[in-house]
C-alpha cells in the first residue's frame, strides 16, 4: 500500500469505549517476572517451546481449556523469516496449545502498510495454507469492524486508539513475537506487536517523525503506548533466527538458535535485545539497555519489570 492510500484510507469506528486487556504477570516466582531461554541447537521448535513455556509454570498457569485465545503472531510483510513469523512455528505452538487442552485458538492479524492488504500479505506467507492444514481460524483485522478505545492519562501522544472489536470476543491473548532490530523503532519484539492489532490509519500518525518531517514525534515512543490498552498473557517469541541490521523486512541475519517465553514484555524484549547485542553491529541497540528510549517508555508506563532486580532468567541449552 502506497503512502497516499495510506492517507487517502477512512478511519470509522463502531463504537468508543474503555475496553481493556492487560492481564497481571502470572509468570513470576519470589515476586520476579520470569523469563525462559531454550537452545534449539539440538532440539525441535515444538520441544524447544514445551520446555520454554514449563521453565516459568507452564501453559495451565495462564491458559485454561475453554479460554478464547487470539494469537498474535508477526506478518508484517510476507518476507521469510525472521522478517515475518514461521509458519511452523505457528504450528508448533498450536500443537502444544492444543496437547494442553487449549483448543479454542484463532490466529488474527493485519500487516504493516506498505504491504498491505493483509489478506495478500497471508497468502504469500502461507498463512491460509497452514490454517487450512491446522483447522485454525483466521481474522483479517484489515476491514474491521473497529473501536476507539480512550487511554489514561499515562499517554502522552494518543487519546484514543482504534483497535478490532473482535478483540473483545478473546478470554486470553498469546504473542508470538520475532526476534529481530528495526531500522526505525530499534527492535522489535513483544512491546512493539500491539501495531498489528490498531487501524492502518494509526500508521501516520505514528510515522510522522519519519514521513511527516516531525522529529519531536518519535514513532518508537509512540508505538510503545499502544500497549496501554492491550498486552498478551503469554508470549513465546522465535530467536532461531535474527536480523542485527535494518529490519523489518530484510538486514543482516544470525541465528541465535533460542527460544523465549514470559508473562512480561520488558523483560522479554530486554533480553531479546541483549542477544543481538551479542552481534555488535550498527544499528540503535549499542548502549546500554535499560537507556534505550522505548525500554525507558515502557518502564514508565509500568509494562513491565523496571530493573534488572526484577525479573529472573531460567535457561536451558
């Protein structure tokens, strides 16, 4: 989608509300937010993800059977992984969902728009392919119905955001961010996969630093603020593979070879962030990652862990 559809595009709403999901953090042990990190040098994804998920309490201590559960997955464009979610790791963790007596899934999504729609963006992914394959139920954000949801007084740049009304049909939500930097926002990982769930409209506003020559409007503090009204029960994010330069679509790729899951999006995305600092490259992480501005954000707003005496890793190789 070109930049003038983007601005040609209508923004309706159905309705203005105050909905909310932000689940409490039932990942913790001693009161610390934990976070799992498993090799899959020498394992399946699937066994990888089972072991990363029981690590800190297992998939029961979020999910339940009968829970509706949207998963939020990354296609923002149709690239290969890293620059869009595998697709059998999509499977994989619908499997394991599954096998834990979580059967009422759906996957929903609306990609990045300068590869929108988002049907077109599923198709050459071979999403449809595997939803077919997995009876999993799909939702096209793209056509809405949406709602304009009023955040608190903690925004800084939003007074209300339009989010899908399919939203409020799911018990629980299950991220399953990629791993990876991006050339604007730094990186992108859990706190940044809450733009797949707004309007497409929000996209201009959000990019005016970059499209609209406004840099005291950053869009990466921008982004971070979506999560106000919306965060994930459980995330499980692929760091098989990476991309250390650009991102979002294409750059530089390592492959970690790692798994993670947690309850708590700081604290995942912080030690996301410190595995491709572990690749020095130039891009915006090299400094110290509780001073990179969108960790500062989200701190603020209270996502998540404030320190690195808040939370706890668990690994395994």
């Amino acid at each position: 989608m070109r930049w003038d559809d983007l601005l040609a595009m209508e923004r309706v709403v159905e309705e203005v509300n105050e909905w909310r999901h932000r689940p409490a953090n039932v990942y913790k042990q001693d009161g610390l937010a934990l976070v799992s990190r498993v090799s899959t040098k020498k394992q399946g994804v699937k066994q990888a993800l089972r072991e990363a998920v029981n690590l800190i309490g297992g998939v029961r201590k979020a999910l339940n059977p009968g829970d509706r559960v949207l998963l939020k997955a990354n296609f923002n464009s149709a690239d290969p992984p890293p620059a869009s979610t595998d697709p059998a790791f999509v499977a994989a963790v619908v499997e394991l969902l599954r096998e834990e007596g979580i059967t009422d899934l759906t996957l929903g999504e609306r990609s990045g728009w300068p590869w929108m729609p988002t049907a077109d963006v599923m198709e050459k992914a071979g999403v449809f392919q595997l939803a077919k394959e997995l009876d999993l139920p799909v939702i096209n954000f793209d056509p809405g119905p949406w709602m304009d949801v009023k955040l608190d007084s903690r925004a800084r740049w939003w007074e209300k955001i339009a989010y899908p009304k399919a939203l409020k049909e799911f018990d629980k939500i299950v991220y399953l961010p990629c791993l990876k930097t991006h050339y604007l926002a730094g990186f992108t990982m859990s706190l940044k996969l809450a733009v797949g769930l707004t309007h497409p409209k929000e996209m201009v506003y959000m990019h005016a630093d970059f499209r609209g020559g406004k840099p005291d409007e950053p869009m990466y503090l921008k982004m971070v603020e979506l999560n106000l009204a919306v965060g994930p029960d459980l995330i499980l994010m692929d760091g098989r593979k990476s991309f250390v330069t650009e991102g979002p679509a294409k750059g530089e790729m390592v492959e970690p070879a790692t798994v993670m899951a947690s309850g708590d999006r700081i604290a995942l995305d912080v030690e996301g962030i410190k595995v491709l600092q572990a690749y020095p490259r130039e891009n915006q992480l090299q400094r110290p990652v509780w001073e990179i501005p969108t960790i500062v954000r989200a701190v603020e707003l209270g996502l998540g862990a404030g320190t690195e005496a808040e939370y706890r890793v668990v690994a395994a190789e």
